[in-house]
C-alpha cells in the first residue's frame, strides 16, 4: 500500500472502484463507468489515479473485471 494512504483511505479508494464495476450492470450508468475505467487520464479522480493511491497496476485491474487495453 502507497505510503500515502492509511487502511481507511485504501477502503474507500477500493470501494470507488468497486462501485465503477457495479456501474458497468447498470444500464443509465455503463457507458460513463466503462469511459471513466478505460481512461488513461492520470488526473485527480482518475482511475488510474486511484489505482496510484493504493500501489494497483491499472492494466492488470482492468484485466480482472475483463476490460482489457
């Protein structure tokens, strides 16, 4: 875990995530969590910025809920 971050902070940066992919089942939702997913803006609130946060590789996130880049 990134140095930056306590247990708390890696909790809520993984539900942030987890919340995405249950975006995914969701009709009115699936089109912004799956653009918000496949970016590779590293800005706050990113993706990939979370995924920072918490030492996660991206790629390999994406590999696991079958996003693949």
């Amino acid at each position: 875990m990134n140095n930056q971050i306590n247990q708390d902070g890696c909790n809520l940066v993984l539900a942030v995530i987890k919340s995405a992919v249950e975006d995914l089942e969701v009709k009115e939702r699936k089109e912004r969590a799956k653009k918000w997913l496949e970016s590779e803006s590293t800005g706050p609130r990113t993706f990939n910025w979370y995924c920072n946060l918490i030492d996660l590789d991206p790629c390999w996130a994406r590999r696991k809920i079958g996003m693949a880049s």
